[in-house]
C-alpha cells in the first residue's frame, strides 16, 4: 500500500487490562476486546502501523527509521493475561508488535499491589512464564514496571534499586534478552528515580505524560497517550492525531485556534 516514510514524531499509546471491566470505574483503565478491536481497526483504516519499543529508541538515537504507515508505538503497563487472551490474537493478525511492561516480582501472580484494607474487587491474573514466551517469540517485548509496581518517589536507596536495576536483572534472567526499557508505575518520577533509572542501564522510559516524542525528548521522561476503556475509535484517532489525552472535539478546537493564534503572535 504506502510507501515506507520518514517521520519526525511518534506517539506511544498506553494500555492496561484487556477483558471484562469489574465494575463502571474499571472501565477506564481496562477496554473490553471488542472495543480494543475496534480501536485497531480504526488505526489500520487511517494508516497507522506499529513500530517496535527498540525501533524506536533507534529512531530516537538519529537511526534513518521508516514506517509502512504512520508509526506509533503500542505498549501495556502491568503485564496483565488479558493481553495473551484478548489483544495478542488480534496483533499478531496485523502483524503488529507491541511492548509489555512487566512487574517483575508477580509474574504469573495477581495485581497484589490492588489489594487494599477493606477492598472488595477480585485480584486480576497476571501474564505467566510460559504466556510471556509464546507472544515473545510472535514479536513481543517485555520490558520492566518495576519488582512489586510501588510508587518509586517515596522510595530510596536499595528499595528504589531493587524495584529498578533488581526488576531487570530479574526479568533478564527470566526473559533470556535485554530489558532496556522501563515505565514508571503510576507514572510517579523525579529526579532521584530518574538517576536510578539511567544507574540500572536502561535505555529509555516511559512517562504517563501525554504529548507525543520527538528526537529532542528526554529519554527518561518518554511521553505516552493514556486509552481508557470507554474511547470510541473516533476519540481514539483524535487523541493520536493530536498528542493528547483529551480526544474531545472542544479538545481539537482548542488545537487549532492555538496554532493559528501562535502564528499570528
Ligand atoms: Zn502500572
């Protein structure tokens, strides 16, 4: 169809859970399969074409990266087993990878760090060993959300490093390949979990900052779009066409009239 291109801005989408949503708040941070399908399919008809974490951070780096589309890059937090049953199927099919980032020290485990005093909701099954090698070996990468998914600004010290340079050299142990790439749980950073992050030797990370990347980005500070459960195709297109969270039309608007005002000013 279109021809390879060069491009000089890549958003990176974020998911969560893919399956069932516990109840109606659930259902922002976790889509039903037929809604991500829906959701991919829009992408497909309007070009867009999944580019891998490692092209990527290629790209980011000055390589001469091209697309069979207008790239992005897909990614998972949590490394929940909704991903294997419901979105791996559906990725493959479209030939397209996509980056799961794990929490190393509840593989194959539930999403402990949900489990409040007095909560009610189910815990949610997590990806297992054997999960992860079979979408492994289709194209998928894993990289790590830390050992035990705590918010990493109120850490220090071996804590901090545990959750960041001991979630790589376990998940590298258990993976057999490189883990590069890390994304900060609950999008929690600063300074003190920036420098942990570039001591551990990762490559790159992943904000929950919303934008999109370009070459001059911070490599630590990685802006991604938040996709809730409940965005239409429609929103979905908008959001990634315009590099933010709010894919409402009013959001659109002010969009325009911000650049037509920037190029009066
Ligand atoms: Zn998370």
């Amino acid at each position: 169809m279109s021809n390879a291109q060069s491009f000089d801005r890549v958003p990176v989408l974020m998911y969560h859970r893919v399956g069932t949503p516990h109840d109606v708040a659930d259902g922002t941070y976790c889509i039903t399969p037929g809604a991500f399908a829906a959701q991919m399919s829009a992408l497909a008809a309007a070009g867009y074409a999944a580019l891998t974490v490692d092209a990527f951070a290629d790209w980011l780096d000055g390589a001469p990266t091209r697309c069979d589309g207008r790239p992005f890059v897909l990614s998972f937090d949590d490394g929940f087993a909704g991903v294997y049953e419901h979105a791996f199927p559906l990725l493959r099919e479209l030939g397209w990878p996509a980056t799961v980032f794990l929490v190393a020290g509840l593989v194959g485990d539930h999403d402990r760090w949900m489990q409040h005093p007095g909560a009610t909701r189910p815990l949610t099954p997590l990806l297992s060993p054997a999960q992860i090698a079979e979408m492994a070996a289709a194209g998928f990468s894993f990289h790590s959300h830390s050992m035990t998914h705590r918010s990493l600004t109120a850490l220090a010290g071996s804590a901090l490093e545990d959750e960041i340079a001991g979630s790589r050299a376990r998940l590298q142990a258990l993976l057999g390949t490189a883990v590069d790439f890390f994304a900060y749980p609950y999008g929690h950073l600063d300074s003190q979990v920036v420098d942990a992050t570039r001591a551990a030797g990762y490559r790159a990370a992943f904000s929950v900052q919303p934008g999109f990347n370009r070459r001059d980005i911070d490599r630590y500070r990685i802006r991604r779009l938040d996709v809730f459960g409940h965005d239409s195709p429609r929103t979905l297109l908008r959001k990634i066409g315009f590099g933010s969270n709010d894919g409402s039309l009013a959001a659109v608007c002010h969009y325009y009239w911000s650049r037509l005002t920037a190029r009066r000013g």
